[in-house]
C-alpha cells in the first residue's frame, strides 16, 4: 500500500496546527517534518519544541526527517516531542549503527537517508536494522525543486537487495514527487512518498487522492 507523507516545509508555518490537522483529514497517513540545521543543509527550519507544540493538534504519525550534522544529540529530544520514525542521513556525522540503536531503543522506528550523489550499496549493511530507507529525489534543504529521474536505478537496487534478503522494508521517496513522478517511483519500489508543493499548493485531498491513484 502506498503511503503520503505530506512536508511540511511547503506549508504555511503561521498555522502549522491548522495545516497538519487538515492533512489528517485529507487522508494523509504520516507528517513529514524537515529538521534542518544550517550545515548539513544550507537551510535553517524548526526544532523540536516546535514538534512538541504540533503533537497537541493531530495523532498523525510523525516522521521526521533529519538533516542536521550531529543527530545523536537531538534524537532524544525529539523522541520526548513525539516523533513516531526518525530518519537521518547516512553522510552526517554519526555512527551509523549506534544511532540506528538510539532510535530503535527509543522505541521509535529508524530510517537511514541517503543523498543523490550517495550510492544504494551504502545502506546495505543496515537493511536488517531499519524500518525505512530514504532516497532523497533532489538535494536535500529546499522544497519546489524539480524530481531527479537518475534516483530511480537506486530505489530499484534497494527494493531488489530487500526483497533478496526477505525484508518489508518501507522505501520513502522524497523530493519533487508529484502525480507526474510519483508513478516512476512506485514502479521502482517505492512505498512512502514524500510530498511539499504538490500537497500544499492547491487541494490537499485532491493531492493526496492523486497520489495514492497512481499505485
Ligand atoms: C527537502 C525536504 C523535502 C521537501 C520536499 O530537503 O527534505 O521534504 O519538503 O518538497 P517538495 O515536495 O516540494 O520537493
Ligand atoms: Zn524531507
């Protein structure tokens, strides 16, 4: 099944509660929250007091997605602001496995992300760790870029090494995605996507209806 994880980085931060309480009611089945920190990422968006005051508004999923240097360190707090998946990038500057052992320790799921320059094979090593891998469809930092159509050969390689190995594991995508793109992707294997502008830039049903038509 496929599953819409709206971004909220594309959404009007004035009425977060509002936005996200209306992706709930459009179908949505998670909350994309994109955490970033000024260097990882050129880009600077919220914390998580910001996700503790948002978990007040709406008992959707919370997956966040963290693009920050040192996720170690802020995991727990926001493991205490409610996140339900937390994913990190492969590239930051952490311990793969012993952060991977953080979050799951938690009792929250892990995801591992991968940039578009990062090859598949990186992540291999963790596949029987995770719940999510995260191929990010543009650079990550920034919403309305345009779909990276050279992703796809990675989503098929992970999809293939998790079917090879006997895992269910979710493949988000995340970048671009649009009812354009998003049948690229689910052929590729994915089963989560990610969605700003597309969601937020006109009617969320619709959007999310769109969407989810294209499995
Ligand atoms: C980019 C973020 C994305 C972004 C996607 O670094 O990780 O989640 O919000 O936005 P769209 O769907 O507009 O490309
Ligand atoms: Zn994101």
């Amino acid at each position: 099944m496929i599953k819409i994880s709206p971004s909220v980085l594309a959404s009007d931060f004035s009425k977060l509660g509002e936005e996200a309480v209306s992706c709930e009611k459009a179908g949505a089945d998670m909350l994309h929250i994109d955490v970033m920190d000024g260097h990882f990422v050129p880009n600077i968006t919220l914390g998580a007091p910001i996700v503790t005051s948002l978990r007040k508004c709406t008992s959707l999923v919370f997956d966040i997605h963290l693009m920050i240097c040192d996720p170690m360190k802020y995991i727990p707090d926001f493991v205490k602001a409610g996140a339900d998946i937390i994913t990190f990038h492969i590239e930051s500057d952490c311990d793969v496995k012993k952060t991977v052992e953080l979050i799951k320790s938690a009792g929250v799921k892990a995801g591992i992300s991968l940039k578009p320059g990062t090859p598949a094979e990186e992540v291999f090593p963790y596949l029987e760790d995770i719940d999510m891998v995260l191929v990010m469809t543009v650079e990550p930092g920034f919403g309305g870029q345009s779909f990276m159509e050279d992703q796809l050969s990675k989503i098929c390689l992970i999809r293939k090494e998790c079917s090879l190995r006997g895992l269910d594991t979710d493949i988000q995508v995340d970048g671009g995605i649009t009812d354009q793109t998003a049948p690229l992707v689910i052929k590729a294997g994915a089963n989560v996507l990610v969605a700003g502008s597309f969601v937020f830039k006109g009617n969320k049903k619709e959007a999310i209806d769109s969407l989810k038509k294209q499995n």
